[in-house]
C-alpha cells in the first residue's frame, strides 16, 4: 500500500470541504492520553483526514539518502517526495516570501498525486519582529507573502499556513496583542500558530485560537527550563503535530564550530514515536484535517520517522525510497517489497529503532 493519505467519513468543516473526497474505514484507537490532552466529546468524535509528510525537501545532505545519487533529466524533489507523501512543509517560505512563479512550478510537479496539499511557513518577519504590524512596511511584506501562498491556495494546494515562533516569544500582555494582530491580518487563510515556551500553555491562549478560528501546533522538541511540552490540542478545524527531534546537546547551543543541521541530526525511535501516534489519533478525532510534519531532517531521518509514522498509522506496509533503505535498515520492516539492492548494513533483530 502506498504511503497515502489516511482518510475517514467526518462530520468535515468548510475548510477545505470543497476537496474531492475519498474515504476508508480505519480502527479508532483505543489508547487514552492525559486528561489535559482530551476531553469526552473529542473521544467520541469521528476522525478526520490526516497527512503525513517531512519538512522541505531542499537539503544537500539528502543526496544519496533519500533522493538518487545521479538523478535523471527532469528529476525534481517535489515530485519524488509526493510518490511517498500526500503533504510537506514549505520551509523557504519562511526565509523570504514564496514567489507566485515557483508556487505555481510546485503545484504542476506534484499533480500526479491528486491528494497532496502543501503546508508553508509564514515569513519570519511576521514572527520574530514584533514591530512588523505596526512598521510602514508592513502592507507591503503582507502583499508580498499572500503573492505566493494565493497561488497555492487557488490550486486547492495549500492545507495551512504555519505561524512559527521563537523560544524567546513567551506569553506576555504585549504578546497576546502581538500576535491578536497578527492573526486578524492572515485570518482569510488557515493557520497554525506555533509556540514553544511554557508560558504559552494556559487555557487563555487555547481560547484565544478557537475564538480565531486557528490551529494550536503540537510539538515535539527537547525539553530544557520552560520548553513546551508535548500536548494533542485541537482548537480549529485543522489540527497540527511538528517533530522537531530530540538533540538536547544541540537544541539551544551557541557554539559555532557547531553545524546547524546538528539540531536536526535525530532519528526517533519505535518507542519515542508510539506516543506520538495516540497523540495524532486523539488530534483526528477532533480535526477535520491534520497534518504531521516530522522536522528531524538531516540525513533524511525526518522522512524515515514519517513513514514509520503511515505505516503504524495505516497498519500496512508501504512504499520507501531505495536510496533511503540503504542506509537505515529499519525501513525494511515497513517497505512493501524486497530491496532493489543490498543494504549498507544488516537488519538486526530486536532493534529499538524499528516500528513494531
């Protein structure tokens, strides 16, 4: 079974209702989480659609891991990675605007899979200075953003627009206003607001999304002092789960013979992951459409946790990347066929890091 979209009938919202449906029956799970994770009319609800993909798909160390080490004419890595996923998190978005022109190359590179939608990322500018709302450019730099997520949106393409915050932004008087203003200027599109210090963590905040209309992110990241902890909240009709790993030698570390993609460099195990999926269960039964996005990027780490993920999700085998299972030989648990070629190393019995 291919790693597709895991689809069931739901009571679905107007977002996104427009989309052309196609549903099977899947088995609610059976596991409870803590008591601030749920509450009894979630329990009863039915799920919804869930997508599960990697954050961006740009990153020179994949070369060789998950994409080919010589790639044919035409090759592009949207459309390999939409063979495998029905989503990814755009991640240049939120660096600069996304510019309508490559939106729409997007889009044509992933319309063979009918069921893939994007995700993108806000423009830093809106969440890591807050005087964006109030400066003269602050027209303009929203101009710039919708340019390119409307294009998206036009094609049926995009699920949701994702609001990331730093560690730094903590919940204050001034924040709330902040970040009030900032969601009444992007309330046209679907957001996700990620936040991830402790502070944040108060049925006000909660409140202050549903009221918005906004999805609350759930993460997983190390957690060091005030960091937020892992949760399974869902407060508007798209629900949101971000991987970040778990490298708590790297995550807030200033030393600069450091490189970065250290703080990505983790590969989740079975039992870090087991947890995670009673979380994105309890997430579908009150969304209409989820998303996970594994972040844990280097070395295509992120991508074989994702697709550990569908298939534990599933309860099937599903289709991985050759390059990929060459290199990590829990993959071969989960793939739907026998190796093309032999793997790098031996599959191991009993390994932790294999979805059971």
């Amino acid at each position: 079974m291919r790693a597709l979209t895991l689809l069931l009938p739901s009571l679905y919202s107007a977002v996104g209702a427009n989309r052309v449906r196609h549903f099977m029956p899947r088995r609610k799970s059976q596991t409870t989480t803590r008591s601030d994770e749920t509450n009894s009319s979630a329990s009863a609800a039915p799920d919804g659609i869930l997508r599960v993909g990697p954050a961006g798909w740009s990153y020179p160390d994949w070369a060789g891991y998950v994409y080919p080490s010589r790639r044919t004419k035409g090759f592009h890595e949207a459309t390999y990675l939409a063979e495998f996923f029905d989503t990814i998190e755009i991640n240049t978005s939120f660096y600069r605007p996304l510019r309508p022109d490559h939106a729409a190359q997007w889009i044509d590179r992933v319309s063979a899979n009918p069921r893939f939608v994007f995700t993108a990322k806000l423009w830093q500018r809106f969440t890591h200075d807050t005087r964006t709302t109030t400066s003269g450019s602050a027209a303009a730099d929203e101009r710039a953003v919708r340019a390119g997520f409307d294009v998206l949106r036009s094609a049926k393409r995009l699920g949701a627009v994702l609001l990331q915050f730093p560690f730094s932004f903590h919940h204050t008087t001034e924040t709330v206003a902040y970040l009030s203003a900032v969601l009444k200027r992007f309330a046209d599109y679907p957001l996700v607001v990620e936040v991830r210090h402790a502070s944040w963590d108060t049925r006000e905040t909660l409140d202050l999304l549903r009221a918005n209309g906004v999805s609350f992110c759930n993460i997983d990241q190390p957690i060091i002092g005030r960091s937020l902890a892992p949760s399974a909240q869902a407060t508007s009709p798209v629900g949101y789960v971000r991987l970040h790993g778990r490298r708590y030698d790297t995550w807030f570390t200033d030393d600069a013979t450091i490189p970065v993609h250290e703080r990505y460099n983790y590969l989740y195990t079975a039992e870090e992951l087991a947890p995670w999926v009673t979380r994105v269960r309890k997430v579908t039964q009150r969304a209409g459409e989820t998303f996970v996005v594994t972040n844990n990027h280097f070395q295509g780490k992120s991508v074989v946790n994702a697709l550990q993920l569908i298939s534990t999700l599933n309860g099937a085998k599903e289709k991985a990347p050759e390059p990929l299972r060459r290199h990590y030989p829990q993959l071969e648990v989960i793939a739907d066929s026998p190796p093309a070629e032999p793997m790098l190393f031996p599959l191991e019995k009993g390994s932790k890091d294999v979805m059971k």
